[in-house]
C-alpha cells in the first residue's frame, strides 16, 4: 500500500494488505505504540513486521518516530546549578525552624490559667444542665383564653350596583375612583333600573 | 516508629554512613532518615537532583524556575516524608509532586501573561550563552548543526500540549513505566498509552523535516 503522507494521521483506516489479511494501517497505529516498546506478544509482533514490509507509508512513518525518539533520548541532561545544595540546605533550614517554631514557642502562663478556668467553668455549666434535664418536673401548660366566635358575615345578596358595572374596563383604577367620586351617586339596584326603563 | 528505630544505620566494618546509605533501596534510605538518619535525606537529594530538575525543566522549559521548583519538592519531601506510604515506590511519590508543582507553574503562567513575557525573554538571553554541551573537539560546522538540532528537539518538545508533553518526558527522558506514569499524573493506564501514542506521533511529525 502507497500512502500520501508520511504521518499516520494521514495514512489510510481500512487498507489490508494481500499477504497479510489480518492487519490494517489502523490496528497498526493502534498498535505502534506496544511494537516500538517491545511489548507486544509474538504472533502481533510478526504482524506487524509482515505490514511494515508490505505497506510503505506505516514503514515510513515508523522510521521517522524512531528516529526521532532517538533524538529526543540523546538530548543531555541538565546538571544542578553549582549553588543548588547550598539553597536548598538553607530552605531547609528555614523549614525546620518553622516547623520547630509552634512546638518552642511557651505561650504565657496566665493564658493557660484563663484556659483551664474556662474549661472548668464549661464543664460544670455543662453538668448543671444535663442534671436539670434528668429531673422530673411538673408539666405546667399556659393559661386558655376561651373566646367566642366571630360572627360570619352574611353573603351579599343584592346584585352589584349598575354604576360599577358601567366603568368601562380600560380605564386605571384611581382615574376610575375619581370618576365616580364626581358623578351623583344613585344607588340603585339593577332591577329598579330595569323597571324604569320598562316605564 | 519502633521498627523504624530498629532499622537505623549501625556503621561497621570501616564502611561510612554515607556508603551505607549509597548501597541501599530508596526504600531503605527513606526507613533510615524516619529512624533519625538525618544524612538519609541528603542521600535521597543526590538520587534525584537531577533527575527532577530535568523533568521540571523540560516540562516548563525555564532552568531557574525549574531549580526552585525541585527544591520545593525537596521541602515537600522533608516535611512529609513520615506520611509516604512505604508500600509504593518513593520515586514515584517524589515525581508526582514535582509534576503537580510544574502544572502549577503552567497554569499560573498561563493566567500571568507577564510571567509568560519574563520567561520568552530569559530564553532569548539563553541563546547569547556560550554553548555548554557540545564537544569542543567537533568542528565548528558540526557543532553549529547539534546546537541546531537539539534547540529544535527541545522547541519540539515544547511545542506539545501540556499533558501529552507530561507523559512523553517521563516516558522517553525518565524512562518511566506506563503503570508509573499512571500513578504520577493521576489518569488510567490507557489514558497514559493514548496520550503517549499521540505524543510521540506529533513530535515526530514536528521533527520529521529536521531530521532529512
């Protein structure tokens, strides 16, 4: 197989190659990794030599991943600068005197008095109460107040007076208070109004 | 505490403390220093000096920061060295609080643009240095092509994203195991292969016309 380019992202997904039926350029990707460290069982192993004969572009590119990973191995390391230990020794000195700092530090005395004062007066306020609890006491419930019922008003019966009904609706509430406070109030039921206009 | 105290260093046979502690297991020098060993410690210092500021180094590209930064991991290490958990590998332990603190860094940088300008700017005073790796018996050709090729390993390396970047120092630089690698950035072991996968395919890609 001809791959265009040489890096795997490029290569083909599904190319089987004549002799070797059993792998594609994708399961040697997936693969590559185990086969450059040597870790790959003996059968996948053969595999994958028999494909990298057969298919230039995965050959290529597992030349060039070599390659350079025989690069990148080569590059020298960096030592520790010559001050390096010093530095160190002094952070660590610096370290150790804050660690060591809470454990040497005496707080004063009078602190550690008001402490225990403390403690001793939390702890009988805290067996007072517990004694308070054990005790049985007089249940003692709070005076009834007995009262009446309000009376329920009744239901209004009389239909709405008409002059409300007339309020056309799109008007605001307080433009319609004003209103009706200027016009003559007739309270009139709706069916005096209906007998006068039946006159 | 006791069966610490049991296992301090009782020097013999004209071997010094210091010789002791050398021939010992990281388990070992960790059980003397908890014991009251206090030369354990500068021990442990020395295993992993190195390796650490290589790791912090090549993680947040800038060499003074990363000094600092393993020495905090050396504080860490002093301070709560009684809490490790003996049953897991201290190295281990000791990388996963280097890593932590380098993403601090990162991420910290990335919120303070002015600490991002501070750090390009020490790397451009980096580049008028006088070259320190070479071999100076090379001629001068040769070195100028290794100086070459080794900013643009490193600028690779630097150009991956953070947490692929993570993976692929401490699989191909520190020579960590998947399961290793796991444990110190806190992910599961396929999470590790694939970012590792994608790491090293892109870092090929970035080198690939370097390397013609």
């Amino acid at each position: 197989m001809e791959g265009a380019g040489t890096s795997f992202h490029h290569m083909g997904t599904g190319n089987r190659t004549l002799n070797n039926p059993q792998m594609d350029c994708r399961e040697f990707r997936d693969k590559h990794l185990s086969y450059v460290d040597d870790t790959l069982p003996g059968v996948e192993l053969v595999g994958m030599q028999l494909h990298l004969t057969e298919c230039v572009s995965c050959a290529r590119q597992d030349a060039t991943v070599r390659r350079s990973l025989m690069l990148i191995r080569s590059l020298q390391r960096i030592e520790p600068s010559p001050g390096f230990s010093e530095r160190l020794e002094h952070k660590l000195r610096e370290a150790k005197a804050l660690d060591a700092a809470p454990k040497s530090s005496a707080r004063p005395r009078g602190f550690a008095v008001a402490v225990a004062a403390t403690s001793i007066v939390m702890l009988g306020y805290i067996a007072v109460s517990l004694r308070q609890v054990d005790t049985p006491r007089d249940i003692m419930l709070p005076p009834v107040v007995a009262t009446l019922p309000e009376s329920v008003a009744a239901p209004m019966t009389s239909p709405a007076p008409a002059m409300v009904a007339s309020v056309p609706a799109g008007l605001p509430i307080w433009t319609a208070a004003l209103f009706a406070e200027q016009v003559p109030i007739h309270f009139a039921s709706a069916d005096l109004t209906l007998v006068k206009s039946n006159r | 505490m006791a069966s610490i105290a049991r296992k301090q260093i009782v020097p013999n046979q004209g071997a010094t403390v210091r010789e002791q502690l050398r021939a010992m297991d990281d388990s070992a020098v960790v059980t003397a220093f908890l014991g009251g060993e206090e030369r354990a410690f500068s021990e442990l210092v020395e295993r992993y000096q190195t390796r650490l500021l290589n790791f912090v180094y090549r993680t947040i590209g800038d060499r003074e920061k990363a000094e600092d930064l393993v020495q905090e991991v050396f504080i860490r290490v002093y301070r709560h060295l009684h809490r490790f958990d003996r049953s897991k590998k201290f190295s281990t332990w000791a990388y996963t609080i280097a890593s932590n603190l380098a993403k601090n860094e990162l991420r910290n940088r990335s919120r303070n643009p002015l600490v991002l300008f501070q750090t390009v700017q020490k790397n451009w005073q980096d580049d008028d240095r006088p070259l320190q790796f070479e071999d100076s018996t090379s001629r001068p050709d040769d070195m100028y092509r290794k100086r070459h090729l080794r900013e643009i390993v490193e600028e690779s390396v630097a150009k991956l994203p953070e947490h692929h970047r993570n993976v692929f120092i401490l699989r191909e630089l520190e020579g960590k195991s998947y399961e290793e690698i796991a444990e110190i950035t806190d992910c599961n072991l396929g999470t590790v292969k694939s970012r590792l996968n994608r790491a090293r395919n892109s870092f090929a890609e970035i080198v690939a016309p370097y390397m013609e």
